[in-house]
C-alpha cells in the first residue's frame, strides 16, 4: 500500500485559516513571559549591521508561540519559555543584537498576529504552501516530519490502516488537514471507509482525547509524539517520522523581509560555527539539522 511520504512542504500555521475566516478574535495572548536570555554576549557585529535600523534600535522583538507542544516549545518550570525552536531562535537573535520577549498565543491566532504586527516573529512550527506566500515571510530552518500518536499496542503498516478510524487533527492546521484529505484519497481509491476528523486545539487536548479513547489517532510533529512516548507507556506511535517529510521554520510579518534575511544570515552563521548542531544535540533532534536557512522562493515544496 502507498504510503504518505512527502517531501512536498505545507502549512504549519492557519495562513488559510486566517484568510478565509478571519480569524482575529483568536489571537488575544494567554499569557507573557519575560525577556530571553540577554544578545549582548553574542552579537556578531557583521549579522546586526544586517538588521533593519527601527528594529534595531528597539532591540527586543514581540515573539508568539502556544507553548504547549513540547520539546518544540513550552514553559519550563518558573514559566520560563523553552524548547528547541525557542533556543534556537533566542540563539540567531543574540547573534543579530536583538532579544525576543515571548508571548503565548494558541496555535491559530499566530498569523493573524503577524499580520496585526501584535508579533514579529511566530515561534512555532510553519511550513510553506501556496495559501500563505505572499501572507508571511517564511524561514526554515529544520526538518520536520509528522507521524500518528495512537494508544499502546496498536500500529499501522501504511497510511490506509488509518481508513475508517477516527482521527485527531490540530485546530487550525493546513498540515494536518492536507495529510487527513490525501489518506482519505487512498482510502476511497482502496474501497475502504473515510477517516473522521475530529479537532482539537492543542497537543495535549489530542493526547488527553487518545487516552480516553475519544479517538484512535492524532496526528502531530514526530518530536512531540516521541516525548509524549517516552512520557507515557499507555501511548505509541505509529508510522514515525514517515509522513509529511518536509523543510520548515518560523514566521515572521511579511513586510520584514529584511529582517528575515538578516536571521536567515545568523542560522547560517550558526551552522557554520557549531552552535546551532549544539542546539539540536541538547534536545537528541540531530536528525531535524540541515545544511542551510531557506525563505520564502527558497524553500522547496
């Protein structure tokens, strides 16, 4: 049986969301953290000359995440924000003089708060597709992959097995929403029964729904899912790391483009030196490096 694995690169966010209903009225932040961790130590002063002159002289960016999708970001104890694309993130911008206060914000009020300026940068996980170009500017920087929590003993050979079941989808999510439609495409051409969606606005909403048998699987980042794993031995995972393969990052405004460029230049850097692999390796998501940082045309699809 075909299985969905895809090198073809789709939302993160809610780009289509935001555009087709509007969503604003969701992006009202739970909650505030305080400044990361200072940039004055490791400014690059070649990187900061990149930074646009108004942003350098405020000096802290407005950032969002939903912080609650661990190990990619969430608040450690003491409420301190943390998680691999938070460091990595707070990391590029020390590089460029800069700090980033961050905001929590759900999942699908992020890019209506790029596109109100409410925040200059969405740490969380957004992929390109044709509904969000020209909507934000994209940075990737890591690659991602999607795979199924299910309850413990259960697994599936391919994506067809998932045919008939119920399964759990992110709020929000063109990823999601995208992988459910094309699984539902081989369940019908294979005479089996469609997928029933059902969603749920956060990681741990979907985890909390597969422990009560409200669903059979929730689909999520690969990441996740493992540390959920590991967690917790009434969980599994199933066709790990094998759907949605794809380069992705973050997002920023799309009339920072500069600005954009000039992070893209700090990952770059980071590669280069060493740093942005210590990252990774202190999270053990090696497998999520690449060689370089892409935006916008760049990044494949």
């Amino acid at each position: 049986m075909k299985r969905l694995i895809r090198k073809t690169v789709t939302v993160g966010a809610v780009a289509s969301l935001a555009l087709l209903m509007g969503a604003c009225g969701n992006s009202t932040a739970a909650g505030t953290s305080g400044v990361a961790a200072s940039a004055s130590s490791s400014v690059d002063p070649s990187l900061a000359k990149l930074v646009p002159d108004d942003i350098k002289a405020k000096g802290t960016l407005a950032g969002g995440a939903s912080f609650d999708t661990q190990p990619m970001n969430f608040y450690a104890q003491g409420n301190k924000p943390d998680g691999v694309i938070i460091d990595l993130l707070d990391a590029a911008a020390a590089k460029l003089g800069l700090s980033i206060k961050w905001s929590q914000i759900p999942y699908s009020g992020l890019v209506p708060a790029l596109q109100s300026k409410r925040v200059d940068i969405a740490g969380a996980q957004i992929s390109k597709t044709p509904e969000n170009k020209g909507v934000v500017n994209l940075l990737a920087f890591y690659k991602a992959s999607s795979s199924l929590l299910v309850p413990a003993g259960k697994n599936y050979a391919s994506d067809t097995d998932a045919c008939g079941t119920r399964f759990g989808l992110t709020t929000g999510s063109t990823v999601n929403k995208n992988i459910a439609d094309s699984i539902n495409s081989e369940c019908k051409a294979a005479g089996k029964p469609a997928l029933q969606y059902l969603y749920y606005q956060s990681f741990n909403a979907g985890e909390d729904a597969i422990k009560a048998g409200r669903i059979d699987s929730f689909l999520n980042s690969t990441p996740q899912i493992q540390l959920a794993v590991k967690a917790d031995k009434t969980l599994a995972a199933t066709l790990v790391g094998k759907i949605a393969a794809r380069e992705t990052g973050v997002a920023l405004p799309k009339e920072y483009t500069q600005l954009t460029q000039a992070f893209q230049s700090a990952f770059d850097a980071m590669i280069a030196d060493g740093s942005y692999k210590k990252i990774l390796d202190k999270w053990d998501l090696d497998t999520m490096a690449v060689d370089k940082a892409e935006i916008n045309d760049q990044i494949p699809m």
